[in-house]
C-alpha cells in the first residue's frame, strides 16, 4: 500500500472577476490590448470595423504591450478602468 | 512533518503510476512514488519546513512551496542531495529577469536549461564528461526532470494548457548539465559570473535546443570559434535575431587547442561578440525577405556584450564537437545564477 501526495498546488490560483456584461456595445468604449505579433495587426483592424461598422462602438482604444510575453505594461492595465470593454488578443 | 498536500491511497506500483498518469501528473514517464517519508527526507535535507515560501510566481500569484517542490522532485527520481539543487533552480527562475511564464507558455518552446557548477556536481555525481547534455548521469537527469513535473504541475504548464508550445524540444524532459571543471583551466561558469570561488551554484536560463557542430580540421583557436560563431549566425538567420544569452559548450578536444593558445573564457566571449553578428538583409537568403524592409543594413548582433556568453566546458573526451544552445527570444529572458543556500530575501540577488 502507498499512500502518495498530491503534486499540484490542490487550490486554484487566484482568480480574476469577470466583469459584468454589456447589454448592447452601442456608444461603448472598447480597448484593445495586442501582444504586438504580426497577426494582430490585421486582426484588430478587421474587429475594430466590424465593432464601429455593425456594433456602433463609439471609440476603439488600441494599445500595444512592449513584451509579447509578459503581462501588460502598468499603464496600459491603468487605462483599462477607462473602458467598457477589452478585447485582449494573442497573434503569431 | 505535517503537509498541506491532499494524500492518496494506492494499492500497488501500477496503480500510483495510473492515479497520476489519469491526472495529467506527470511527463508521460512513470513517475517514483511521493511517499510523505520520501518527501519529508527531501525537506529535512534542505532544513525547510513544508510551508517555508520558495517564492511567488509573479505572473499568476501561485505561492511555491518547498512542499511541493519536493514531491515533484521525488517524482522525478531525486535523492534528498539533488533536492537544493532543485529549489535553487526554482528560487533562479523565480527572478522577474527570468520572466518564466513567458519562457515556459511561449509557442517558442524552449526549455529550462540547468547548469551546474561547485562541489556540489562532485557530491552528487553529477558528470560533465561523456554525453554531458543527455543522460551522463543519474543527478543531472533526475534534477533536469524535477525542474520539467513542477513547472507542469505547479504552473499548470501542460501542453495546450499554459504550455503552448508549437514544438518543444527533447531538453523538456530534462535539460540539466555540469561544468567539467575538474578537466579544464578555465575559470567555472559561476565565477564568472560573480559567484565566490568554491561555493555550489545553480544558472539557469531559457534555451532553445543544443545546435551541434563539428570542426575536426584545425587547432586555431579563431578557427574554431567560427565555427561556434557561424552556428550562431545561422541561428540568427533562421530562429531570432533578438540578442540575449547564448550558451556555449566545449568538450574537451576543442577546449584544449583553446587553452593551449591561451584564451580564456572571456577572451573567447570578445571574439564571439564580434564574429557572431549578421546584417538584416541576409534574411532574404532563408526566406524572411518580407521583414527586411528598409533596414537591410541593419547590423544585429548576437549578445548585447561579451557578458551575455555562458561559455561551459563540458562533454566527452574525444571528438571535435561542441554545441551552441539559443536563448528562447534574446533579452525577454536573462539567464540567472544563484549560489545554492542563498538567502534571496535578505539582499536582492546582483544583477
């Protein structure tokens, strides 16, 4: 008989709120957070007409992180309360 | 010794490999049995209650504890002796420098390579002779893989998960090696880069897989080291140009036509620094035309400054060989060295 021990941390990381959704993106503010990948460029301009085209969204805020692979820089999550809604995407 | 990990009951070998195996535990290989007196050997090693903090990861806020590190390093196969190596690896990769979400999530799909060097390699058995990158030994393969099961079930870096990998490579199983500092007059990795002479000492850093190349027809040294800097310039064509930590590693037939010229480890970095750089527009030779743009005189160079070079003596006695090991994207990673037994909570670790 072995008795064994569990390797994972057994608790989930602490875990973000997601924030309370928008019954319409009419007149909204929407953020975009790209990694700064080549794919993103033709992404993000395709959503931000879709969103000001078929959505109304007022405004399309696009920002860039510096580090594709790090968190996004301080300034950037600080404009975020700024939004209505973000759209964070990843491109390769 | 009380743990906070959940226990389980299993009722033979193959059942433990399964109960783990089913939960995504492991690295596809059987794994040795957590056993709370097996773990409890690994803490009582390092003196380290089970709850003492190894350190934060910054990206997600997941508390790593000596615990847990412990019961993947006896998964992996680790003696208690292999056990400060592991959590020194683990304190490394926790500087923010290291940026380790990045490295071990990247779809680059590189590894943690583990360098060893002190007395510690001795005690442990740890070679950096005969097949110094691969299984030379039972330590640097066991601690290699420790480092491997507790990024998968710490950081829930499994493929498709946190792990994105496109590719990978096989130094995600174990990627673990000692200098040979017994068999060279050059000075130790660790000294060189600011740790006291004689103390043990983990490096670790994010790293593509080992380019191997040959140059059996001359004893130059500036011959050579071409060769090492035409690898790297290779790498920079056809992986990334971003500058950042390159490792090199020389076995012993290329090491000794290097001392008997007399270069030293930095003497060797110069010259790397200065051969191992291309032009921007050489990427139109391997099919990267379109990002060339209008900077095809661009100069890019493989390290920022000499420093970046890790330049380790190990591998076989016999054979031309050696080995240039790419950072996973230059400069989003540094490569971090930290004496075994340190304290990173009382001084910040030197840059």
């Amino acid at each position: 008989m072995f008795e064994v021990l569990d390797p994972t941390p057994g608790t989930a990381p602490p875990a973000g709120r997601l924030a309370p959704r928008l019954d319409t993106l009419e007149g909204k503010t929407v953020g975009f957070i790209s990694n700064g990948k080549e794919g993103t460029k033709g992404f993000f301009r395709h959503l931000d007409q879709i969103l000001r085209e078929e959505y109304g969204v007022a405004n399309v805020v696009s920002r860039t992180k510096s580090n594709y692979s790090a968190p996004a820089d301080p300034h950037i999550v600080a404009e975020i309360k700024g939004w209505d809604a973000v759209v964070s995407g990843l491109g390769d | 010794m009380q743990f906070a990990s959940r226990s389980y009951s299993a009722d033979s070998i193959s059942a433990v490999q399964e109960l783990y195996h089913s939960n995504g535990w492991t690295d596809g290989l059987p794994i040795v049995p957590p056993t709370r007196e097996a773990v409890q050997e690994c803490l009582e090693w390092v003196m380290m209650p089970p709850d003492q903090l190894i350190g934060i990861e910054p990206v997600r806020g997941l508390a790593i504890t000596a615990e847990k590190l412990a019961i993947n390093a006896v998964m992996a196969g680790c003696l208690p002796m292999h056990f400060p190596v592991v959590v020194t690896a683990w304190t490394a990769m926790m500087q923010e420098e290291f940026l380790m979400h990045g490295a071990t999530a990247s779809t680059g799909g590189c590894a943690v390579l583990v360098i060893l060097n002190g007395p510690i390699r001795l005690e442990i058995g740890a070679s950096g002779s005969f097949n110094a990158l691969a299984n030379s030994d039972r330590a640097t393969a066991v601690i290699g893989r420790a480092i491997r099961l507790c990024l998968i079930n710490l950081l829930d870096d499994r493929p498709g998960v946190i792990d994105r990998s496109t590719l990978g490579h096989p130094g995600k199983f174990s990627y673990c090696v000692a200098e040979d500092e017994e068999d060279t007059t050059w000075l130790p990795l660790a000294e060189h880069r600011g740790v006291p002479k004689g103390a043990s000492s983990v490096t670790v850093m994010a790293a593509g897989a080992p380019r191997q190349l040959m140059n059996e027809w001359t004893t130059k040294p500036e011959e050579i080291l071409e060769t090492f800097a035409a690898e790297m310039r290779a790498n920079m064509r056809h992986y990334s140009i971003h500058p950042g930590n390159y490792a090199l590693i020389i076995p012993k037939q290329l090491r000794e036509h290097l001392q008997a010229g007399g270069w030293t480890k930095a003497d060797i970095a110069t010259f790397i620094h200065e051969r191992a750089r291309i032009h921007r527009r050489e990427w139109a030779d391997v099919g990267k035309g379109a990002v060339v743009r209008d900077r095809g005189d661009s100069v890019y160079t493989a390290m920022d400054s000499p420093d970046q070079l890790l330049v380790v003596a190990a591998g076989g006695p016999a054979g031309g060989f050696g080995a240039v090991i790419p950072p996973w994207l230059g400069n989003k990673s540094y490569a971090v060295t930290l004496p075994i037994g340190v304290c990173v909570d009382c001084e910040p670790p030197k840059k």
